[in-house]
C-alpha cells in the first residue's frame, strides 16, 4: 500500500456553480473527472487556507446526500485526503450527512472545513446528477476568491496524488486508518441534533404531540429522513409515520426532491385532505430546503422568512431578538416591511448562500432567507430544512395558531407581497444569453416609462458590494422596479447541468386586507405581461409559458 502520483489531464468546465460543481453522474463518472477536481480542491486548500492557513495536518468534514456515486464518491476522496496531509477525515456513516448537518460539525468539531456530496435538488440516479461542493471553516459556503482559484488550477493540472488502500468500512462507527490519515466515522445526526437542543423547546414541542398534533414531512426520499426521523419521531414522540419517504435511495425512488407545490404534489394533496395534519413540510435532497403547508395552505418561502422574523423572540434561540436579517436580491421585500417596524438591520444579497456568509459571521445578521425555499439561521452557515420545520412547529405550539391564520394575520398587519417565480427551463444556451444581453443593452432607456397603470424607476443588473469585505459581485439579475415597489426580475440559474434556466421573478405590494385573498397567478398576470413585452420571452425561447410556475 502507498501513495502513487499518477498523471492526468484536465477537463474542461470544471467550474463551480452557484453552489458547487455540478454535472451528470455521467460527467463525475469519467476516469479522473472527480479524482482532478479533488486533488485541485486541496492543493488549492494546501498552498494556503483561507486564513493563510494550510489544510496539511489538519480535519476534514466529508459526507452526502446519498444519492447514486455518492458511496464511490466518498472512498475516492478518502484515498486522495489522505495522500495529500490531511491528518482526519470525519465521515458520516454510509457516507451520508446533509448540508447542514456537514455545517453544523464543521462548527462544533472545529474543522478546517468540509466536503458536501451533493446536487442538491436535482434529479440522482444514474442519469441524474452528482455535486460536490467545498464548505470553508465558518460551515459555509466557499468563498468566489477559492472556487475561482480551483477552478483555475482544474485547467492546468497534470498529477494526481492517491493512496491505493482497499475500500474502508464506510458504515462502521469508529476509527479506520488510511496511510497516516484517521477516518473517523460518525453518527450524521448526532452533532446537528445538539444544535437543534439548544435553539428550541423541545419539552414544548413534546407535548405538542403527546395532545396529539399532527404533522407530515416528506423527506422526499432523500437526506432529510434520517434526521426527520431521529428527531421528530425519536426525540420528540411524534407517530411513527410522521415521516415519510425518509429512506435516502440513490434515485430519490423517482421523486423530484425539489420541495414545491409541483414537485411536493403528495403532500399537498394529503394537505387538502379532509383529515389533513395540522402541518405539513417537504425538504429537498440535501435537507437544506423545506417547503411549509398549513391545513389546504402554501407559505412562500418569502413569507415565512418574514414571519420567522417578526416572531423569533418566541423561540428559545432567538429570544433575545434578532441582529439584522439578509434576503437574496429576487426574495420578496415581505421581510424588509417587518425588519423596518422593528428596527432591525435587512440586507439584500445576490442569490446563493455564500452571500449570507460574511454577514452571519460578522454578526450583522441572524437570519437569512431565500425565495427558492431556503431559510436558515446563524446556527449554521448553510440554510436549514428542519431547522425551519422545527421553528414553525414552535411557533404554532407558542401561538397555539394554524399556519394559516398566521399567515393571514402576517398580511392584517404588514401587507402582503403577491409572489411567483417563472422558470423557464430548458432554453438553448445562446437563446438565454442573447436574452439577458438585449435586456441589459435596452435597460437605460427603460426608467420614466409607463407600463398600464405602473411607472418604471429603476432599472439595473443587480450589483452587491459585500459590506464586510468590500468585494464586488455584478450582474446579479435584471431588475425592473416600478412606483407602487412591484418588481420583474430576470436571471439565469447557476446551479443548472442541462441548457440554461430564465428565472423570472414577480412581485408585488398589496396593503389592503380586502385584496389579500387573490390567486397568486392572476394577482401577478399584469406584471407578467410586462416581462414579456420588455424580454420578448415566448418569441425568443418559442415557449409560449414556464415550465414551472411556483
Ligand atoms: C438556485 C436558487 C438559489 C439557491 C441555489 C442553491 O440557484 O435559485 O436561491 O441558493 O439554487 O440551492 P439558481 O439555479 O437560481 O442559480
Ligand atoms: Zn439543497
């Protein structure tokens, strides 16, 4: 057994995306596809940390989703950690930890950092998608400044460093040795189950379900089961049952684990049902997304971010009230109404989490949310499934409310943002880019123009200046924002492996309680329109609607 340099050749478009590398399984199955992004990952990490300081020596956080190559995946990387001076790799048995369970040990073991197997929502399988995604000691996200830094190296590397040890025993508990390296593997919930303990009332939640409150989370058959599981129905006393589809299979079983009211059909269903549960939640893949469901009742994402924030004092974590809270740009401005009466500090970011980053840990923040169904907080740096299902469990069991009428009081007292995003998907990628560049082309002539009842003010491709390090991240989205603060917002997905994806997103305030009960999609066909007239949408792309429309 030893440590061999063999040579390799670099591929191309090894470059990661919003979050992480993400391509075909059939991409991550070529021969030394995975084996190159790795080792370039830590000679990156090796030449200096993002604190000057080296990985050699050091430990390492590794785990997955579970879905197809995940379990390859893992003995792969474990040859090349330890051929390369990692001292200690902690690996979730069978190789599995969500998101933001690899962030949360990262934190409580004090890692250097860690390695997410993951393409999140996307479709696993074997011809579905593989990801893999480097978290920096913080549990989050790694920053531009490194992934450009692989990425640059992915193009001229010449020589892999792996170890040729047998396969270890990824599902037993304890200490293997590869070479000088250690592999520790662990329980995947313990860790994030102690984060959990503290944050929440858990004797509250107990008894929540000894008086026999009913909840459905459909973990999508995904990664999310397991910790569902433990902690809903092992540590709270919820019906076994409580949670369904919770065994990661390595093709989702088929489902789409990407929680939205098309994908999360089932659930949505028993939610209408006349003996719905009293509350309902899905989470996505990895376990970092949920969707909320009432009795016959969607939440936005957009609109729980607002309500977790107007509430959070009644949750043990949060009781001394918040710092600031922080949106991605195309998020609704739901939670800058409730931020602005409570005083609080609200940030506005570019989409993808690594954004929230330097804010949570510069304590300008503590919470943070998305409209693609992410909601988190600074107990991690990643966003957070069952977190958020765990909070809007205390906040009914605080309240003694229904989802939906706090919601509905939610509107009474701030207004409420009508919200959906179109998503296009599927378009030839000159198609999409051509689109984004003549909307960029044609956006100084837009501001004064009347569109029906509604003037444009602003026009812009969204531009963020990181108020705790200074960097600046352009081209962030097109944004059209009118009068009355409604606004169409044009961006394309970065998380996509397949042709490109138009995210159209549209919003508007309505302040008048009598007007809050619309259907979202009619609510918002005028702003619709007006993205169509100004992107010319259906003609360019030959669809005549979105593929989804959420
Ligand atoms: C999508 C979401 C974004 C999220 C990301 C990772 O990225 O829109 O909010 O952070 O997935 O979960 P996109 O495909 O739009 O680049
Ligand atoms: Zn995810």
């Amino acid at each position: 057994m030893a440590i061999q340099t063999i040579p390799t050749q670099p591929f191309a478009g090894q470059r990661p995306g919003t979050s992480g590398l993400r391509k075909k399984v059939t991409a991550f199955t070529q021969s030394h596809y995975l084996e190159n992004f790795v080792q370039t990952l830590l000679d990156v990490l090796n030449a200096s940390g993002p604190d000057g300081q080296a990985l050699t020596g050091q430990t390492l956080v590794l785990g997955g989703d579970g879905r197809f190559y995940n379990r390859t995946a893992v003995q792969t990387i474990l040859k090349l950690a330890a051929a390369n001076g990692v001292a200690r790799v902690l690996l979730g048995r069978g190789g599995i930890l969500s998101t933001p369970a690899v962030s949360a040990v990262i934190r409580r073991r004090q890692a250097f950092g860690g390695i997410v197997l993951s393409a999140s929502h996307n479709p696993g399988g074997p011809d579905g998608d593989f990801g893999i995604k480097y978290n920096a000691g913080n549990g989050g996200p790694a920053n531009e400044a490194l992934t450009e830094a692989v990425y640059a190296r992915t193009q001229v590397l010449r020589e892999l460093r792996i170890s040729d040890v047998p396969d270890v025993d990824i599902d037993r508990l304890g200490l293997q040795q590869i070479e000088q390296m250690q592999v520790d593997v662990i329980d995947p919930v313990a860790d994030y189950a102690a984060v959990m303990r503290v944050l929440f009332d858990f004797d509250l939640l107990r008894t929540m379900f000894k008086r026999g409150f009913r909840v459905r989370v459909d973990a999508m058959n995904a990664v999310g089961g397991p910790y569902a599981r433990a902690i809903l129905e092992g540590e709270l006393g919820a019906p076994a049952g409580t949670v369904v589809n919770a065994e990661p299979l390595e093709d989702f079983g088929g489902l789409h684990p990407d929680p939205n009211p098309v994908n999360a059909e089932d659930l949505i269903a028993h939610m209408q049902r006349p003996d719905a549960p009293d509350f309902g939640a899905a989470m996505d893949g990895d376990a970092d997304r949920n969707m909320v469901v009432g009795r016959n009742f969607v939440v936005t994402p957009s609109d729980s971010l607002a309500l977790m924030t107007a509430h959070a004092r009644l949750i043990p974590g949060y009781k001394d009230g918040l710092l600031g809270v922080a949106r991605s740009m195309p998020t609704s401005a739901a939670v800058d109404r409730v931020a602005k009466v409570m005083g609080l500090p609200c940030f506005e970011t570019p989409t993808g989490w690594k954004f929230f980053g330097n804010l949570l840990d510069a304590g300008r923040v503590s919470l943070c949310g998305e409209e693609s169904y992410g909601t988190g907080s600074s107990h991690v740096r990643e966003k957070d499934g069952l977190w958020a299902i765990l909070f809007w469990l205390s906040l009914q069991g605080a309240t003694g409310r229904s989802v939906e009428s706090l919601v509905r009081e939610h509107w009474r007292i701030y207004g409420r943002n009508y919200y959906t995003r179109h998503d296009y998907e599927g378009i030839a990628v000159d198609v999409a880019q051509a689109l984004m560049q003549d909307l960029r082309a044609a956006l100084p002539a837009l501001p004064g123009r009347q569109f029906g009842t509604r003037r444009l003010v602003l026009a812009d491709d969204f531009a963020y200046t990181d108020p705790v390090d200074g960097s600046v991240s352009g081209q962030q989205g097109i944004r059209l924002i009118f009068d009355d603060g409604a606004r169409v917002i044009f961006r394309l997905s970065g998380t996509g492996t397949e042709g490109a994806t138009l995210r159209l997103y549209l919003e508007r305030y309505e302040a008048d309680s009598a007007k809050q009960d619309q259907p979202v999609q009619p609510a918002l066909a005028e702003l619709a329109a007006v993205a169509e007239q100004v992107a010319g949408i259906s003609g360019r792309t030959g669809m005549a609607g979105p593929t989804v429309a959420t």
